[in-house]
C-alpha cells in the first residue's frame, strides 16, 4: 500500500512538472557579428520565432506577444509552422499575428505543416498581415542602407521522403536551392528556411545568415543536447543556438509549440554587429 502510494506521488509529481516545464519560456540573447552588413544596420534587433503549431481550438498565449513587444525588434522573423496540420480556420492564427504585427513587420515563410495545410488555408494564410517568402526575396531598408531577405520553402519529400514514411529525405543541394530562390545578389543576404538541415547548402549557395526552426530543440534535451528530431532520428546535428558554417551563421530556435521536456519555449532577440573584415566574426 506504501509503494503504490509512493509510486502515485511520483506519478502526480512528474505530471505536475511536465505541465509546469511546458509553460514557461527563455529569452536568449545573440549578438551576431558579421562581414558585410551595411553600416545602418549595425544595432538592428531582429526577435525569431518559429513552431507555434497554433490549433485554433485552444487558442495562443498571449504571454509571446507581450514578451516580443518588450524586447523592442524591428523586424519579427516567422520561420513556420505556426499552425498545426487539419486547421479547418485560422481565426486564433490570424488574431495571434495582427497583435504581433503592430510590434515590428512580421516576415514568414512555410514550414512543413503550412506545406501539408488544405490549399484554401495556405490562401487565406498568403493574406495575413505578414510578408510571406516562399521562395521569392525582399530587400528590407536601413538609412539609406539595404539588405535582401530570402524565404526557402521545400516541397513535402524533404521533411517526409518519397514515400513520406521518414526514410530516404533527399538532401537539399546547392543547385536545387538555387532553383528555389535563385543566385544570391551581391549584397547581404539573410535566409529564412524552415528545415536547419541543409546547412551546407545555405553557405554554399552564399547566405550570410540563416533563420531556421523545426527541430523544437530535440523534444528533449539532456546534457545540453537535443534527443529526437521531427523525423524520428536521434541527436539531430542543429537543434538550438547559433551554428558557423564558411561565413554562413545559422540561428536555430528551439520553438514555442509541442510538449517538450528539460527544453523550455524560446523567443530570441539576435542584435546585429557590424564588424570590419579584418576581424573575426
């Protein structure tokens, strides 16, 4: 009778703390220095968000908006996956990106979810009041200074395999990102990519810096690392921070949605730094 009752206390416990650790969020902070930024964007405050997986039945934390708005960015960079898949409406969704839209332009582009979404909701997202970059670019305007902004979106094969069953995930080329979204402009060049998988890729191609997501910080993280990516492989490569690849910095945001565990819900804040191209980025 002692042991079922202590056996239910830890049950209890362990459900109370996952609750708990599903609730709370980090703030994490990233000051990136790069090559090449134009001098009128030196200071500029970028605030990433990516994997809500918003289902309109249960609606958003309004926490995230008020916590975006404190940081004070002066762009909001979306890098998908708001929604969940079998949205039928996009009341919640659309609601959640107004009020963060009032803060600094919103810049979106599709994660894998998004991509699996009925066409009618991909339309009725393309009407958000968020730039959405699915393989096109914009140039984003600094005093006089400016810097391009590309969105990558990938077909379903390369979150799910040919036969969407997890085996056989083509890897995305150079070429085929190139396809995509065509030869980088020479000038400072920022991707959106919902997939960090393809890393190479995006310093090959020539991206200075990389906003991705999707991974949700390895579901669980011990030791510092993520334990299960989204297509079921264990110790996934980029799972939370900032990873070098060339001169290619990529930023990685563990996410806001899906329960997790020892992983908590991140916002970050990336502060831009000029640095000459003598110093060390």
């Amino acid at each position: 009778m002692i042991a079922e009752i202590i056996l239910g206390i830890l049950i209890l416990s362990l459900i109370i703390f996952v609750i708990v650790e599903n609730r709370l969020y980090d703030i994490t902070r990233f000051r990136l220095k790069a090559k090449g930024l134009p001098q009128s964007f030196d200071g500029v405050k970028i605030a990433h968000l990516s994997d809500l997986h918003l289902k309109s039945s249960q609606g958003y934390d309004y926490k995230i908006v008020s916590m975006t708005r404190k940081l004070e960015p002066d762009y909001i960079f979306l890098t998908g996956d708001l929604i969940t898949r079998n949205q039928t409406e996009l009341k919640t969704q659309k609601e959640f990106i107004k009020y963060l839209s009032e803060i600094a332009p919103v810049y979106f582009v599709f994660g894998n979810h998004e991509n699996d979404a009925d066409e009618d909701i991909q339309k009725e997202l393309m009407d958000f009041p968020f730039t959405v970059l699915n393989n096109k670019c914009v140039s984003l305007e600094q005093g006089g200074d400016s810097v391009c902004l590309y969105g990558v979106n990938t077909s379903p094969e390369y979150y799910l395999g040919e036969n969407l069953d997890y085996k056989n995930i083509p890897f995305l080329t150079t070429d085929k990102l190139t396809e995509l979204i065509g030869e980088k402009k020479d000038m400072f060049n920022i991707l959106l990519s919902h997939n960090p998988k393809f890393l190479n890729s995006y310093s090959e191609w020539g991206s200075d810096l990389v906003f991705s997501g999707h991974v949700h910080g390895g579901a669980i993280r011990l030791f510092g690392k993520g334990i299960l990516s989204p297509e079921r492989k264990f110790f996934p490569p980029f799972t939370e921070g900032v990873y070098k690849c060339g001169k290619t910095q990529m930023v990685v945001s563990r996410g806001l949605g899906k329960l997790r565990l020892f992983n908590h819900r991140e916002i970050i804040i990336c502060t831009l730094v000029r640095c000459n191209t003598d110093e060390p980025s």
